[in-house]
C-alpha cells in the first residue's frame, strides 16, 4: 500500500510539462480580460512593501535595506499561506 502511495507521487513528480500547462492555463483564464494581468499584482505588491519599509523602517529607526528584505520576504511567505488556504475553501 505504502510503496503504491510512493509510485503514485514519483509519477505525479515525473510530469512538470503538465504542471507548466495547468499553471499557465489558469493564468491565461484569471487574467484573460485583463491589460496588465499578473504584472499588475507583482506591482501592486512591490508598491505596498516599498512605501511601508520606507514608513516603518523611518519610524522604528532601522537601516531600510535590512528591514526591506524582511518585510518582504514576510509579507510574500503572509500572501502565500494567505491564498493557498482562501483557495483551497
């Protein structure tokens, strides 16, 4: 049973043409009447994390590069958990 388990995800690991498809397809499909599409999100995100490192990192007296980076990588790590569990309801 165990080693069925193992076979079946080595095979679903073995296929990444077609998790490139079903990943550009739904892109296709989300952003299809959309000008800017999935840059306009990219945007937005690197806008938000900019203005609010330049705020806080000010505020809290701390050098920008170093609070950039973290603010960044937390705010993209908050947005993935975010989506994948909002997505999987």
């Amino acid at each position: 049973m165990f080693k069925l388990a193992l076979l079946d995800i080595y095979g679903g690991l073995k296929k990444i043409q077609f998790w490139n498809y079903m990943a550009w397809q739904e892109i296709i499909i989300r952003y299809r009447r959309s000008v800017l599409g999935p840059f306009w999100i990219t945007a937005s995100t690197a806008i938000y994390v900019v203005s609010i490192s330049i705020v806080f990192s000010t505020l809290f007296s701390q050098d920008i590069k170093h609070y950039l980076l973290y603010l960044s990588l937390g705010f993209l790590i908050w947005n993935y958990i975010n989506q994948t569990v909002i997505e999987s309801a």
